[in-house]
C-alpha cells in the first residue's frame, strides 16, 4: 500500500460518517489495511488512516477521517468536517433507522462541510443479503435525487470497498485538474 519514500501530489481529507454500527471502522480498515473484525469495539484513538494511490500518474493520498463513537446526532464536530474533499455516508442495508437517518447526516454535512464536498452513499453489509432491509432501488432512487454517488459494499468480503473510495478519490481529482 504506498512505498512512504514517494512524493505526495495531492492529500485529500475524506469523512466517514453515518450511525453507530454501520460499519464505517470496518470498511475504513479494509481499505487501509486490509482487515476486517467482526467483533470490533467501539472506535478509540486513531483519528484517521491513510492510503496513497495512484491516478493519472500523480501520488494521491488519501487521509480517511472515522468518527470516535460521536455517532449521536450532532455531536460530531465541525472540526471533523473540516478540509474535508469527500465524504462517505454509510447506513446498513440490514437496518432500516440507519438508511432514515441519512437525511440527517446529509443536512449536517451541508451545513458543515464545504459547497463543493464529494459525497458517496454506501449501503454496507451487503453480503446478509437474506437480513436486508432496504432495496438497492430505493437507495439508488434516493441518491439520484440528492446527486450523491451510490454503491453498496461489504467490509467483511471486500465488495466494492476500493471502488466506493476510487469513485470518490477520481472525482476530486478530476475536480481538481
Ligand atoms: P461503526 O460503528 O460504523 O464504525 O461500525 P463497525 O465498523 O464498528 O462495525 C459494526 C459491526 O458490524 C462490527 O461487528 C463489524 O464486524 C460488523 N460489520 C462491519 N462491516 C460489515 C460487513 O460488511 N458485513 C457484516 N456482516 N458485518 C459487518
Ligand atoms: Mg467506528
């Protein structure tokens, strides 16, 4: 993941954010490092990792923020917002509050984060297809009217886990170039 001695193009602060126990550690460590836990506290510590990649022949790293359990309405910061280029919004296909609740952190990313902000909707834990509580069509429809990119992934078989962050990743730096 990286050789660190590489030169730096671009860093670009990506937010994770959505409710309690959707996922946003565990897909943030798939990326970053390619684990998983299915028994994974409450997040502590660590404020964000970092991946470096490639695009366009320019050394993008990405440094992905993860809330520390601030996960209750409003208590997350605006410093957390804060620089922040892109932001992954998670609800859990298999519970339903957690898809209800988007349009709360969607308002509380607008009224924090800058105009101009690359969203991405994640439907995580796609692989309990039998547990699932909102269809894809639902989700798509929904991220189609608030112009957000959608994808549904799952941390603990690495579906479409690099592809939610490319989306996002490429469309800042197109942004930017
Ligand atoms: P967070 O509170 O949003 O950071 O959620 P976590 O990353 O801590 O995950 C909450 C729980 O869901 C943990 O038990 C994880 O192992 C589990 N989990 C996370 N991603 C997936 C996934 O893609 N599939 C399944 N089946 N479980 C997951
Ligand atoms: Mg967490």
């Amino acid at each position: 993941y990286g050789d660190p001695s590489q030169k730096i193009d671009y860093v670009f602060k990506l937010v994770l954010i959505g409710d309690s126990g959707v996922g946003k550690s565990q897909i943030l460590s798939r990326y970053a490092r390619n684990e998983f836990s299915l028994d994974s506290k409450a997040t502590i510590g660590v404020e964000f990792q970092t991946r470096t990649l490639v695009i366009d022949h320019k050394s993008v790293k990405a440094q992905i923020w993860d809330t520390a359990g601030q996960e209750r309405y409003r208590a997350v910061t605006s410093a957390y917002y804060r620089g922040a280029v892109g932001a992954m919004l998670v609800y859990d296909v298999t519970r339903r509050q957690t898809f209800d609740h988007i349009p709360r952190w969607l308002e509380e990313l607008r009224n924090n984060a800058d105009k101009n902000i690359v969203i991405i909707l994640v439907g995580n834990k796609s692989d309990l297809e039998d547990q699932r509580a909102i269809s894809m069509e639902d989700a798509k429809e929904f991220a189609e009217k608030e112009g957000l990119f959608f994808l549904e992934t799952s941390a603990l078989n690495a579906v479409n886990v690099e592809s939610a962050f490319s989306t996002v990743l490429t469309e800042i730096f197109n942004f930017v170039n």
